[in-house]
C-alpha cells in the first residue's frame, strides 16, 4: 500500500510540476495572412516585436515606423504584425484587403497575421502569454488599443510592453535592439 501511495504522490508531484512550467513562446501557434504557419522557432536568436494592427486607426501610419524598425534592425529583429478588430471596429477588411492595404500604403514586408482576438474569452494563446505574468515571467499587462508593442528577447523572454503612443522607432525600443 504504501508503495502504491508513493507511485500517487510522485506522479501528482510531476504532473503539477509540468503543468506549473511557463510554456515556451515558441511553442505557440500563429497563422500568417495567407493562411501558412508561422514558426515563431524560426526566429530564435532575433528579437520578435508583436504588435496589434488596424487598417482604420488614428496610429495607421505607425505601419511606417513598423516597417522602418524591421529594415533597420531586420538582422537581429522580426516585427509581426496581428490584425485585430476589436478596438472600435477599425480591422474590417478580410485577409487580402489587409496584405494588400499594408502593402501599396505602406511598403510592409514584416510578417502579418490572420485576424486575431488580443483579448476577452477568445483571446489568442499569443496575447494570453504576452499579457499573463505568470506565463512571460515578467509582468501582467492588458491591451489597451491598437498598435501596441510586445518586445520579446532572443531567447524567447519577455522585455517590455508600449502602448500605443509609443512611436516604432522611439528610443524606448530601440534601445532594447
């Protein structure tokens, strides 16, 4: 008896251990606008700047700045961008309309996404670890609007959320690349 109690505890032991592990954010899914997955493994080694975009927003035009900070630091950087409609509807445009939208106006080359939900009962896996302290091991933090700037470092951790008054080439993020 007692050995079985033992074989119990140890195995309780371990699954809580498992299931207490911050899960990598290179384990974690997205799928680009055109329908392809995204490996977030493939840029191990870069930081990655996640960042909620809208075609329809007061700060649209940081797409520019967006894709300023990816050609200047493209060697050691990786800007994605997630569409998402949530903030005030300004994302309605399907998958074609918004590649093409960041394309012609902008120039964007950086990964884009499809459509996702940064928040609420349907948030993606990606912003529940991003805003989750006790999944990034850093801070709790919540999206406030589009176009605000998760940094990641290049061995997948956590550096710092900026809101979306924070310009794409600030000193603040530059200063982290």
């Amino acid at each position: 008896m007692k050995k079985i109690t033992y074989l119990f505890l140890l195995f309780s032991y371990l699954t809580m251990s498992a299931q207490n592990e911050k899960a990598s954010i290179y384990d974690i899914q997205l799928t680009g606008i055109d329908g392809a997955n995204i490996d977030l493994k493939a840029y191990q080694g870069k930081k990655i700047l996640f960042v909620n975009v809208a075609s329809e927003c007061g700060f649209t035009n940081q797409y520019e700045g967006l894709q300023e900070l990816y050609s200047t630091y493209k060697d050691k950087l990786v800007v994605i961008g997630l569409p998402c409609n949530q903030f005030g509807g300004q994302e309605p445009g399907k998958a074609l309309e918004i590649k093409t939208f960041c394309r012609l106006n902008f120039g964007v080359d950086f990964p884009l996404t499809k459509k996702i939900k940064v928040k609420g009962s349907e948030q993606h896996q990606l912003y529940e670890w991003l805003t989750t302290k006790a999944k990034n091991g850093k801070k709790n933090s919540s999206v406030k609007w589009n176009f605000q700037k998760y940094l990641i470092d290049e061995q997948g951790r956590f550096l710092d959320v900026f809101y979306s008054m924070t310009k794409p080439m600030s000193k603040k993020i530059t200063k982290l690349i």
